[in-house]
C-alpha cells in the first residue's frame, strides 16, 4: 500500500487537499480504486517524523507545505533517502523556496502552488497522485530482489520476502490467476506462471508444466520417485526432462 501524508499549517486547505486526493484515489482512470490510504493529515513536522520513523518499511507519498510549516527542505531530501520508496510534492508561493528546491537538488515530484481554487493545481494534484500510484505499482513488482511481489486483485499490492514463498501453481481453466503457497498465506493471486518464472528466473524453478518453486526451500531431490520435497513438507513431481535441472539446483544449494 503507498501511504500518503499531507503536511499543511493552513486547516482549511488542508481538508480540502485530502478530500481531493481521497477522490482521486477511489475514482481514477483505472477501473479500480488504488491501493493507497492518507494516513496522516496534520500541521505538526513532528508528527509526520515520528510516523516515519516508526514505519520506514513503508512506501510514500508526502505533500508538503514549505511556507509556513517546513523551510528546511533537507529534512524531506534525507526521508526520500531513508525510506523504500518516497515522493515529494512540495506545496509552496515562494520563488525563493522553489529555486532552493533547485538548487540543492531535491528531485521532488512536483512543486504546486498553494491555490486549490485554480482547476489547474488541483488537476495537477490530481496527476501527481497518478504518477506516484504508477511508480509505486513499477517498483514493489519489479525492484524488491528479496521479496516476492504480487497482485492480490486488480490495483491492491502485497510483498513478502521470498524466503517464505514455497510454491506457486497453475488453476485449472484459470489462466489469469495462480495459487500461491507461502508461510504466511495460501491462495489465489493474479498472474500467470510464465511472467513468474520470468521475473524471478533466479528464484522460481518449474519442476513441472503447473508449478514453480522456491529453490531456496528445496530440501530433497528422490530420484527414483521424481519428486522435490520443499521445506513445509510439501512433495512436487519433476517432469522427467527438468531431472537433470533439479539435480544441479540441488548441487548448488548444498555447496
């Protein structure tokens, strides 16, 4: 889930803000609503510290008001460093703050005027709500090398780290979901087992035409019987062709 703070000295525009960024969440151009929540809605930089500090896992977006509020834009150049993933949208009248975004190389997403009566700022809110949701959607799927990624439904993300997945298989006249087996959750996901096992090609073996494994949970190759045993205790048949495959996994783990 991408979080999204609003830090704002002006209570008014603050509302107002939220509301509009609720909006877009639940009615967007997707058919779906994104998988994002405003967390925190507040005037005080010590509140929004706090929160993230506490939860430095999580992914975010942060509109941030540096009039009245935040002047020190360094603060929000260190959060973007230290957190899995951030964007910044600075809310702010001043030239002066705008071309010290510039000058210290803030990289915000955008800069937006404090003006919620222009049609233009508020569709720009509306687009920078977009751009994050879709950045955040291309990065948990793609750039998390140590965590399994995946769709639950259309737009609602989920990550777990991949030392706990054991197996995913194909559904029976099912070819845009899959099963998932993994310590914590067994269940149906989006996807198909052909995008996965091209993802994860490091990761993901398929030991037969309906299933991928986690080679790191690979405990036992039989051979005789043509099965893998995996670390839960679950046994998976080898097509006779992946044999010789499995057997060098196996090699490779052990030594």
């Amino acid at each position: 889930m991408l979080t999204t703070i609003i830090l704002e000295k002006n209570y008014d525009y603050r509302r107002e803000l939220q509301n509009i960024i609720q909006n877009r969440i639940t009615i967007n151009d997707t058919s779906d609503e994104y998988d994002m929540e405003i967390s925190l809605s507040t005037d005080n930089i010590l509140d929004v510290k706090n929160y993230i500090e506490s939860h430095l896992e999580k992914s975010y977006l942060l509109f941030v008001d540096l009039d009245t509020v935040s002047q020190d834009i360094k603060i929000w150049k260190k959060i973007k460093d230290t957190v899995a993933f951030a964007e910044i949208v600075y809310l702010s009248d001043s030239d002066h703050m705008i071309q010290k975004i510039i000058d210290i190389h803030a990289e915000p997403l955008d800069i937006v005027k404090r003006d919620l009566n222009n049609d233009t700022v508020v569709q720009r809110i509306r687009e920078n709500v977009d751009i994050s949701f879709t950045r955040y959607k291309n990065n948990i799927l793609t750039n998390w090398a140590n965590f399994f990624s995946y769709e639950v439904s259309h737009g609602v993300l989920a990550r777990i780290p991949f030392e706990q997945v054991y197996s995913v298989e194909s559904i029976l006249n099912n070819n845009k979901q899959v099963f998932l087996v993994c310590e914590k959750f067994t269940g149906s996901i989006l996807g198909s087992l052909k995008h996965l096992e091209e993802q994860h090609q490091q990761k993901l073996f398929r030991c037969n035409r309906t299933t991928l494994v986690n080679i790191d949970n690979i405990i036992l190759l039989d051979k005789k019987t043509k099965t893998l045993t995996l670390s839960n205790g679950n046994k998976h048949l080898i097509s006779t062709r992946r044999v010789k495959k499995a057997m060098t996994i196996l090699e490779n783990i052990s030594s």
